[in-house]
C-alpha cells in the first residue's frame, strides 16, 4: 500500500516555522528585557505579546510535527 499523501514536506514545514517562532521569541524576549531597563513599560508590554504569540506558535508546531511523524508511522506498510 503506498502512502497517500508524502507528509516529508509538511514536518519539514512545521520544523522551520517551529525554529523561527522560537528565534523570533528569542529577539522579542529580549527586546522587552531592554525596553524595561530604558523604562518603556508599554512597549516592553507590547513585545511581551509578540513573546507570547511566538511561544504558542512553537507549541502548536511541536504538536503538528507530533501528529504528523504519527500519521506518517501509521501510513507504513506492514512487513508482517
């Protein structure tokens, strides 16, 4: 039985898009360290937000790579 959909493209998709929300975290975490050390509350608030949009994005991409290793494993013929 041959897979149906090639699901190599997709993980490596969610790989990426996982790797750069976490860059973008990174920046965005420490954007705000050093906005609140100038005493920009308000904007360190703001990129805070970027933070926590950056860190979900993260979590949703392991989750989709998660499903996806799974749908792949379950598209494997059986070599019983």
């Amino acid at each position: 039985m041959r897979p149906i959909v090639n699901l190599r493209s997709w993980i490596a998709r969610a790989l990426w898009s996982g790797a750069a929300s976490l860059g973008i975290g990174l920046v965005a975490g420490l954007l705000s360290l050093v906005l609140m050390s100038v005493g920009d509350g308000l904007g360190a608030a703001a990129v805070r937000g970027v933070l926590l949009v950056a860190i979900s994005v993260s979590g949703l991409a392991i989750v989709a790579i998660v499903v996806l290793l799974a749908v792949n494993e379950l598209q494997k013929p059986n070599d019983d």
